[in-house]
C-alpha cells in the first residue's frame, strides 16, 4: 500500500496529471480504500504544496500543474465514494467571477484545491452578474460565496454582490469570500465581506477557518 501511496504523492509534487490518474486506478485495483487514498496521499500532499507556495520555494504554475493532477485523482475516485454514499463533505461553496471579469486562472485553481480539501463546490464560471449569485445562493444555499475579481475595473462588482445579498435579506445565511490581484483587506472591510484569500491557498484557509476547520475527506 505504502508503494502506491509514495508514488501518487511524488505524481502530484510534478504535476503529473496522467500518472497520478493511472496511480490512482491501480491502487484502487491492488484494494487500496478511496477513503485511504483522500487521507493519506492527495490531502496531506496538497498541505505540503500549500506550504511550499508560501515560502517560495514553488510558484503559480506548479501549484496549478499539482492541482490539475489532484483532480485526475478526484475524477477517478468520486464515481466510487458515491457509489458508496460516503458524505463528509466540509461545507458547500459556489465560486465565480464577477461581471465583466474573464479571467478563471486563479478561481479554477481555488475550486480545484477546495475539491481536494473537502468540499463541494459550485463554479458558476466568469463574468457572473450579481443576480446570479443571488440566485445560486437561494437555489444551493451554500456555506460560502467566493468572488474572484482580476481588474480595477471589475473590483467594484464585488460591492454591488454584497449590497444584492443584504438587500435580498439572505446576507445573515452565508460567508462572503473574495480575492484577486487588486483586493486588499481594507476592501473587504469596506464592503462588509467576511474574509479574503491573498492566493490560492490563502483562500483555502480563510473558508476552513470561517468554517470551523471541519474535518471532510470529498465533495459528494
């Protein structure tokens, strides 16, 4: 077991999505549980990516290469953990990118780690205007609303997400989350958010804490 566990962890340290995947289906073949896989190859892997991205000794496109291969993993495992009904999910979040902002680099990269962290997510993609958060939130009625913002000039959409939210009566329901290149901690104080990741793993940690830091193994 240890074999297969060591060799999925190397996979996703080089971002290699197509041998993390074949790994993974060979585990599960040699009677290696989905459950033991989750806990002891791709989460603690991906904790360790996360601290080597905050010391600098890793960069951006790394961190995506291991995140894509993280997600190989996760596309081979879920069929098998529905099958099985195994909930333990950490908490549901709907993620897009505000109107008028094409950019997904940076959101596809915090749905993908919030996946392998435990949680489900719901990508409503890019240039997503406030009345669709608003109506995802009613429909999904998630834990967390993460808004993604790459430009000055888009920034400001996140402002008027937050007004629609309080103004619909729901604002008590959910945590707000923000990020990207121009957002600071002032503006999510100005705008009444509750928490705001600097990068992708930032992120990750603003959700878990506002959460509770729960423990959850996969999204089902």
């Amino acid at each position: 077991m240890d074999g297969y566990i060591k060799e999925i962890q190397e996979g996703l340290i080089e971002g290699d999505a197509e041998v993390v995947k074949n790994l993974t289906e060979q585990a599960l073949n040699m009677g290696i549980s989905a459950d033991v896989i989750m806990a002891n190859a791709l989460i603690p892997m991906m904790e360790e990516i996360g601290n080597e991205f905050r010391n600098g000794n890793i960069f951006i496109p790394e961190v995506l290469m291991s995140s894509r291969a993280m997600h190989a993993s996760l596309y081979v495992l879920k069929p098998l953990i529905v099958e099985s009904k195994i909930k333990r999910k950490k908490g549901l979040v709907i993620i897009g990118t505000v109107a008028g902002d094409l950019h997904d680099i940076g959101k596809n990269m915090v749905s993908m780690t919030l996946q392998g962290d435990g949680y489900e997510v719901i990508d409503l993609g890019i240039d997503v205007p406030a009345s669709s958060f608003v109506s995802a939130i009613l429909r999904y009625k998630p834990d967390v609303l993460a808004m993604s913002a790459l430009l000055t000039t888009t920034i400001g959409e996140m402002r008027y997400v937050t007004q629609s939210i309080v103004n619909e009566g729901i604002r008590d329901r959910i945590k707000i989350v923000v990020g990207g290149g121009p957002v600071t901690q002032d503006y999510v104080e100005e705008i009444g958010a509750n928490g705001y990741g600097k990068d992708v793993f930032g992120a990750i940690d603003i959700v878990n804490k506002l959460l509770g830091n729960k423990v959850g193994y996969f999204n089902v």
